[in-house]
C-alpha cells in the first residue's frame, strides 16, 4: 500500500533567518504505521508535491494554523482525483470542524496504537469520517522511534550545514499558559516516556546536535535529574525549551549536553535577570521568546522591555505578537470580547495583528513588533549573534571530541567567519 504523507508550507516569520528544520509530527506518526505500509513522505517547505503520483491513500500533517489552508487545497486537489485523504497533526486538532470539510478522514489525538484500525478500515472501504482520541490517549510507553528514514536529509541545514534533529522526551504540560494550546492538545498531566527508550532514541540519532522539543523541561525535579544523567554519556549537544531553574538540575544539564534554550521573557523582572544569568553560569545560551502585546502591555512598557532584553545580555531574541489561537484562553477571551479582527488563517503567523489590542490601534502594536526587531539585532545582525551561538557549540564538541574536522569549512563558508 502506497501512502503518501504531505507536511504543507507555509510562510515563515519575516524578520526570523530562514533554515529548515526536520518535522517532528511526521516522523512520530510515521512509526505508528504498519509495516505494509510504503511511505512517500513530502516536506513543501523544500519539495514539490507531485498531484500525478499513483498513490493509494494521501495523508497530510498539519502543525501550525498557517499550514491549514494550504492543507486544505492539497486536499481537495487529491480527493478530486478520487484518491482518499486523511488529516492529522496538532492543526487539524485545532481547526478540526473546518479540515473535515477537505477531507475523507481527520485524526484526531495521538496515533500509538490506533493506526492499525485505521490502515484496515480504510483497506476495507470503510474508512471513518473521524477518529477522534483527543480524550483517550495511548500508554506513553507505546512511543517508538520516530521515523526519521522517510526524510530527505540532505534538505535539512543552513547553508549546507546540518543543524539539529528533533526528539521528545514526554508529552503533555502541567501549565496552562494563556497564549498556549497545549493543555487542550497533550493534556494537563505530565507524561514522560520511560527514560530508557527516549534516552535509546536519542543515541540512535546520527547527528549530534538534538532539539529536545517537550513543550517545557520544567516539570518534574527528579525526572528531570534521571533524563540528564543517563544522556551525560551520549555526548549530544542540545536545545530545549524551558529547564528547570535550580542549580542541582542546570549543573547536570550543563554536563548532559546542554547548548541553549528557549526562554519566554515575561517581564523585567530580578528574577528573569538573575534566571538568564544562572544558565550563562552553567554554560548554556539563551534565545528569549518575547511575545507583545498582552493586555498589560503598553507602548511605554514595550519599550522598555526591549531595553531590558539587551541589558541581561540574551544570545538570541524572537519576537511575536499575541495570536489567539483556537482553542487557547487567548482566543476565548478575545473571541468574548469582540476583539478578534481577521479569521484568515494564513494571518495567524505570530507577526501579523490580527486582534484589537488592549491599550494601542493594531498598527502600533504592528510597529513596535518591527521596532523590537531593530532594536535587538542593531548592534549586531541576528546571522553574527547565530554564529556566536553556534561557535559556543562547536567549542563544546572539541572538547569532548564529537566535532568533526570535515565539518568546519562548510561551517565558516556557511557564517563567513573563523570558528577559531
């Protein structure tokens, strides 16, 4: 059986340096397949999708809200040709009532152990209008290596060099964070995998450096303990989300490999400051995620948040705007108060305003996103901060002795600097 597995493109951020990154959602749901299966798998981002391919059945994974249209046209253009598509992925979650309307099938939730069902039912012509699993998840022990076989990897780099590959540790989030889908998505409750097959995972990787992509590391002290002393022996370099800010735990992250990691800059606080200092300590960067336009925010304040972000010294910045997406507090708090200005998706690209702030026009706000770009990266351009950041991880793994000589030319012609 021949299964065609499509991941849409979309547009990326504006202002954000463009390299691609290996999907995670489409290697994890390609495990779960059948072996009988034959899979044909096609990233748009960096391939053509060929509509002519003889095909038994179309699957297409969707991740971001800018990815359903353009889902929804590849869609419609394989089932006018008789062939039977189903959706899946964390957007047709989100938009699932819209995706059926393009689809002979949606999946809904997480696909261990349920692929089976669906794979016969649709050998037996009696393929079901949706699977929906959002409330019935599988054991998390079910979790089998992703199925990173199906990429085309010579695709997957910046500038010819090869970045990071994509894992997880656990699944679900115990926070519930305003902007954030993720509790309706994965659940409340914390579900790690057993730490042996996700550890057994990550040594399988042939690429030393790993995007550890859990929705936030922080949630378990002991869990978190065991994770990094059984991946200190594997030698990867990697990024995160979130880790847990207690000295015990950042030490032995820093041994297990940590490079840097994602942190939301909430506020100008002491603590924020003295939190981004505690991992500079341990060795590990920092790439803040900074997100405008709260109901608390003002013009002032803004701006003084970019001042604050150049202070504490963080390596890297992305800026967004708020975006309520469905199924979020943000969407059900602005879709109440009538502040939800656009329902084109293609415009929930994180810079873009597509509500009615609460304390400026939408054109302010819209300014400001473009005046936090300018003013971070005005000393120096976001590739030489890239190449800081990047130089600190080929140090890393001179010292340990996982980086490989062929690799450094590549790499300077890639930056065009020294990583002497």
């Amino acid at each position: 059986m021949k299964f065609k597995l499509i991941y849409p493109k979309w547009a990326k951020l504006s202002r954000q340096t463009e390299f691609h990154l290996p999907p995670h959602g489409p290697v994890v749901f390609a495990a779960t397949l059948p072996d009988y299966v034959d899979i044909d798998f096609v990233d748009e981002n960096l391939e053509e999708i060929d509509f002519d391919e003889e095909v038994d059945m179309v699957g297409i994974s969707m991740m971001l809200t800018v990815q359903v249209k353009r889902g929804w046209e590849i869609g419609d253009t394989f089932r006018k040709k008789g062939i039977k598509v189903i959706f899946g992925g964390i957007a047709t979650m989100l938009h699932a009532e819209e995706t059926m309307k393009h689809a002979d099938s949606v999946f809904l939730g997480e696909a261990e152990s349920r692929m089976e069902q669906v794979m016969a039912d649709f050998r037996n012509g009696t393929l079901k209008p949706c699977y929906d699993y959002m409330n019935d998840r599988p054991d998390i022990g079910l979790v089998g290596p992703a199925r990173r076989d199906i990429l085309n990897r010579k695709l997957y780099n910046y500038k010819g060099v090869q970045m990071v590959d994509l894992v997880h540790a656990s699944r679900g989030c115990r926070f519930n964070c305003y902007p954030c889908a993720v509790s309706y998505l994965g659940g409340r409750d914390f579900r790690p995998r057993p730490i042996d097959q996700a550890v057994a995972e990550m040594a399988g990787i042939d690429n030393n450096r790993m995007f550890v992509v859990d929705n936030s590391l922080a949630q378990n002290s002991q869990w978190e303990k065991d994770l990094f002393r059984e991946m200190i022996p594997l030698k990867k370099k990697w990024c995160s989300h979130p880790i847990e800010d207690k000295p015990e735990i950042l030490d032995l992250a820093a041994q297990a490999g940590a490079w840097y990691v994602y942190q939301a800059v909430f506020d100008t606080s002491d603590y924020i400051r003295e939190r981004i200092k505690r991992y500079h300590d341990h060795g590990i960067g920092v790439e803040g995620t900074i997100l405008l336009g709260l109901d608390s925010h003002s013009e002032d304040y803004i701006k003084e948040l970019i001042d604050f972000l150049l202070d504490i010294e963080l390596d890297l910045a992305e800026f967004t705007v708020l975006t309520p997406f469905p199924h979020t507090k943000a969407y059900k708090e602005l879709e109440q108060q009538g502040r939800i200005l656009s329902r084109d998706w293609n415009d929930f690209s994180a810079d873009k305003v597509v509500y009615q702030p609460k304390q400026m026009s939408p054109g302010k706000l819209q300014d400001l996103l473009d005046l936090a770009w300018n003013t971070f990266y005005q000393d120096e351009p976001q590739e030489l901060k890239m190449f800081k950041l990047f130089k600190q991880v080929v140090s890393k793994e001179m010292e340990d002795g996982t980086f490989q000589p062929r690799n450094r030319e590549m790499a300077e012609q890639a930056f065009g600097r020294d990583l002497t």
